[in-house]
C-alpha cells in the first residue's frame, strides 16, 4: 500500500511503473484517421468475398494510418484481424483507431531507472 502523504513522483520510483497517458492528437489528424478507417471499413465489407482486394485495402490502411498517426504498436493487430477471412467486415479499423486516441501506446520513459 503507497503512503498517502508522499510525492507522486516518490510513488512513481517506488512502484516502479506508470499508467501511459494518451496521446494527443490534432482534431485534423483524429478526423483524417477515422475518415480513413471508415472508408476502409465500407471497402472491406464488399471486398471479403475477394480477399486479395481486401488485403491490399487493408495494408494501404494500414501505411495510411501510420502517416496520420505515427507509429503505433495498436494498428497491427488491427491489421491481423482484418486479414482473417469473414471477420474484415466488423469495423476493426474504427475501433483500432479508437483504440490508439483512448490508450495510446505505451512508451518507455527515457532517462528514469
């Protein structure tokens, strides 16, 4: 149990982990990236019966979504789940997306020990 009077930052040292703040986005590149993921989820809802068209959808989605957001370790599960047969016409991209503005992905921090 933490003492309730010591500094957050003592806290931090001693339990030695910190909960990863999300990151943040422009309200242009939040747009640009669900937009993205939107229009690839309607795609691959009519391409899963050809899923060569589908993956290269899905991968074009993926690099698109790299450029808009950085790199973020959450698109490629993502871009796993769409590649299984049958399951690419849930929107796994929106909620990829969604995924990545509420949690961001963690990022070890530089210079503490």
């Amino acid at each position: 149990m933490s003492d309730p009077s010591a500094p957050p930052e003592l806290e931090k040292r001693s339990t030695g982990t910190t909960a990863s703040a999300p990151l943040k986005f422009s309200v242009v590149r939040l747009a640009l990236a669900f937009g993205v993921a939107g229009l690839s989820d309607v795609i691959g809802a009519f391409t899963s019966l050809a899923p060569p068209i589908g993956w290269v959808v899905d991968v074009v989605t993926a690099a698109l979504l790299f450029v808009v957001l950085g790199w973020q370790w959450l698109l490629l599960p993502g871009l796993v789940l769409e590649a299984i047969p049958g399951v690419g016409v849930l929107p796994f991209w929106l909620l990829v997306v969604g995924a990545v503005v509420v949690f961001g992905t963690p990022r070890p921090k530089i210079g503490q020990h």
